[in-house]
C-alpha cells in the first residue's frame, strides 16, 4: 500500500448529517472523491438532489435521507436506511449547526428560547446522530470513526452576543475527547475540527458588515476567513487509515487565528 493510500475511503459509507449545507456537502463531495459511499441527510431534503449530483459527479454514490437529528426516532431510522443501503457505516460527519448569526443576544440577557434553539441545533443534533451510529459501529465490530465541527468559540470568546453558541461548541469539543475516550475500546476513533469564520450563507449577516470582517480578518494571520474547501482536507485526514492512531483531538484550521491569542 502506497502512502496516499491510506488516505482513500475505498469501501467506506460514511453518514453525513447535514449533508446539504455548505460544510457537510463539500466534505460529502470529498468522501466521495476518494472512495466512500456517502449517506447525506437533511431535515428538509430540498437540496438533497444538487448534493447527490455532486457526490455522483466525484465518481461514487449516495443516497439521501429526509430526517431531524434532533429528534431520537429520525436518527434511528436515518441508521436504519443506511444499513439498508449499504450494509454498513464507518464513518459519522456532524455537520448540523452555527445559528450564531441569528441569536445574538447580551450575556445578561440571552434569551432562554433562543439558547435551548442553539443547543438543539448544535449539541442535540451531534448526540443523536452519533450515539445512534456508534451503536451501529459497536454493534459490527469494525470499529469506525466520528468527525465533529466544534468551532474556535470554543476557546475564545467575541464580543458579539456569542454566549449560546460558545457553550455549544464548547459542549461539542468536551464530548469529542469524551467520546474518544470512551469508545476506543471498540475501535471507533472521535476527533473534530475547529475552524474560524468560514463563508457560508450562516454567516453571510455578519461578513457582510465590512467592520465586523475587518475586525475577523485582522486577527487571522494568513489575512482571510475560511473557505470549505479549506475544510475538506482535514475532514479526509481525520476519517481515513492515515489517521489511525489519531483520536480525541480537535484541529484547528482557523488560518492562525488561535496560535496568535
């Protein structure tokens, strides 16, 4: 086996809640791209179509699922589906969440229906989608592997009315080394990324307020916000063979943002 070998998702099924938002469906087209058979799922579905065109065009296939992860029987039967499909699932991307950009609100008086929205979207969404494929995984024997999208208001706070969405984020960092911890034993490695600002229609309120971007980029050394594309390589990484000693960890791919606070 070459190095980059170790690198494809050949043979893999990976399940990817939220697979037709901006992150989910460029990481879905990237699983796709190196070998994986990809399960994408959305509450909606009304871009299910344009995503699964997208995971065709990378030369693999995938099916859709109409399903809330938000809700305990959606994620089972969105489990279900898959083993029906394809047998199997090796690997859970979470990307449902963000919100931030719609509950801003002081600290002081953040809102308790706006910060049970956010914890529902973010922390919620992440555990039962995981816990019902984890199941699965344990249930194989062939172990697998769970990537989050914690974020860098993780570790950081911003003046903008964040209170929600760090503690969301924060949760999604704390369970990830949790999680890491308690599933090595059945060979199903946890990891997660940690980006900064990436440019996505979530967000498009804020960057499009030219203080407010300033102000981001001013703080990123490589002087942008992120793209999805920077996403992906690291999505790979973290989901493949080449990272199989690699668990508990959350990158940051935040173009220096961390390293300079």
């Amino acid at each position: 086996m070459g190095q980059l070998d170790r690198f494809s998702l050949e043979g893999r099924v990976a399940v990817v809640a939220g697979g037709t938002g901006a992150i989910g469906s460029a990481i879905a087209e990237a699983f796709a791209g190196v070998g994986a058979k990809v399960a994408i799922v959305d509450r909606t579905c009304r871009r299910c179509d344009e995503t699964l065109a997208r995971i065709r065009a990378a030369g693999s296939e995938g099916i859709a699922i109409t399903a809330d992860m938000t809700v305990e029987a959606d994620a089972e039967r969105m489990v279900e589906e898959t083993l029906q499909a394809y047998g199997r699932i090796d690997i859970v991307v979470n990307a449902i969440g963000g919100g931030a950009g719609k509950a801003l609100h002081p600290a002081e008086a953040y809102p308790r229906d706006a910060w049970d929205w956010i914890m529902e979207l973010n922390v919620r969404s992440t555990l039962l989608a995981t816990q019902a494929c984890a199941r699965a995984m344990i249930a194989s024997g062939h172990g697998g592997s769970v990537l989050n999208i914690s974020s860098v208001r993780a570790n950081l706070g911003i003046n903008a009315g964040y209170s929600a969405y760090v503690a969301a984020k924060g949760a999604i960092s704390s369970l990830t080394r949790q999680w890491a911890t308690e599933w090595a034993k059945y060979g199903i490695r946890v990891n997660a990324i940690m980006p900064t600002f990436v440019d996505t229609p979530q967000v498009a309120s804020l960057l499009a307020d030219p203080e407010f971007k300033a102000g981001i980029i001013s703080r990123i050394p490589l002087g942008r916000v992120g793209e999805t594309r920077d996403l992906v390589g690291a999505a790979i990484f973290l989901s493949s063979d080449a990272a199989s000693f690699v668990t508990g960890q959350i990158l940051g791919i935040d173009g220096g943002l961390t390293a300079t606070q």
